[in-house]
C-alpha cells in the first residue's frame, strides 16, 4: 500500500496536475473551412505584459504548444510578428492578447512549495480572415493554478499547453463559414489589406478595362 502510494506521488511529481482552462460565453466562432489547415498566430499583450520580463519566454513556450497541438490536428502554425493584419490568402489569425500572467516553472513549485504562489494567464483570442481581415468571433481563455493543489499543480508550461488545446478545438468545431471571395471585400476587410496586396485581389477579378482602371487608382491613389 505504502509503496502504491510512493508510485503515484512520483508521477505526480512528474506529471502535476491537469491545467483547467476557464473559457469565455461569447457566441461560437465559425471558420471556413478551406482556411483552417492554415493558422496564423500573432501574439499581443499590455503595455505591462509587453514589459514583462517573461514575456519572451511565454511566447516561445506558447508558440511551441500550438505549433504542436495544431500538427496534431494536421494543422500548420506560423507566427506573425507586430501588428496583427490580413495577409491576402487563405487562413485563419489568431490574435493571442495577453492581458496578465505571471509565470512559474514546476521546479520552482516543487522548491519552494505553495509559498510560491500561484501562476496564471488571463487572455483574450480574437480569430479573424487571413485573407481579408474579417472578424470571426473572439473568446477568453483564462488559466490559475490553486493552493490546494500544492506542488502537483499546474504551472505555466502545462497552462500553455491547456489553452492551445482549446483554441485548436475551437477551430476544429466551429460551425462552417463561406470564406470572402476578394469581389465581396466589405470596406473594413479591405482596408485592413496593404495596397500591394489589394491590388493583387483586384487583379484576379474580372472586371472591363475602364473598371480596373479606376479601382486601382482609387487603391493607389489612397
């Protein structure tokens, strides 16, 4: 009995304790599905999350764990860099935007024990078109490791790798979506497109010469 009990507590010690993601009520976001083998992610935080001085850690770790998650699935994972924009082709961004966190290793848990405090991540993830810019919904993701866990719970690491689980579910089961073919761009998705990239679109409409003519230069002359 004594050494049962000695064998669950080295893997918990090893394993810790599953991370519990707290998700957001907001309505389902539904994706294209020609756009979901596709996944862009650009990560985003507050001028204080910005400042952190983990915060480069927490993104390499992340983007890890969704590259990872996302093979899994047979998805492919890039990540975009500064502001988040359409790129004109086929895709899903995903815009991680951090609000708080605050980063603990297991080791240090299993050192210092429950007088190291808590880790947790609070985030919001926005998912919108690749190709035009077009919002597809946002949720919240929120994570915390607990007291009464003590050493077993679940740190930073394990956190990151619970939420990126359930962004790619989220892409998996979202209700199907027509994609915005380039002729049906709204104002808003357009002009989230650079001019190289709207006059790309422009060109694989079929337009009359005159028509052409006088969108490309309301795009150039903008």
């Amino acid at each position: 009995m004594i050494r049962n009990l000695a064998l669950i507590a080295c893997v918990l010690l090893m394993t810790g304790c599953a991370a519990t993601v707290k998700k957001g009520q907001e309505a389902s976001v539904a994706l294209p599905d020609d756009a979901r083998s596709n996944l862009v992610v650009n990560f985003q935080g507050t001028d204080r999350v910005l400042a952190h001085p983990d915060w480069g850690r927490l993104k390499t770790e992340w983007r890890g764990a969704m590259q990872s998650e996302a093979s899994t699935a047979g998805y492919r994972v890039t990540e975009q860099a500064g502001t988040p924009r359409a790129e004109g082709k086929p895709g899903v961004l995903i815009v991680i935007d951090v609000s708080n966190f605050r980063y603990l290793t297991a080791g240090t848990r299993y050192a210092v024990g429950i007088m190291s405090g808590n880790a947790w991540i609070e985030s919001k993830v926005n998912y919108s078109s690749l190709l035009t810019g077009a919002n597809y919904g946002s949720r919240t993701y929120n994570t915390s490791s607990t007291a009464w866990e003590g050493v077993f719970s679940a740190m930073t690491e394990e956190q990151i790798q619970a939420i990126s689980k359930e962004i790619v579910a989220e892409v998996r089961a979202a209700p199907r979506a027509p994609e915005q073919q380039p002729a049906a761009l709204s104002k808003a998705g357009s002009a989230a497109l650079s001019k190289d990239q709207r006059i790309k679109l422009l060109q694989q409409e079929k337009l009359s010469y005159e028509d052409y003519q006088r969108r490309y230069k309301e795009i150039v002359g903008e």
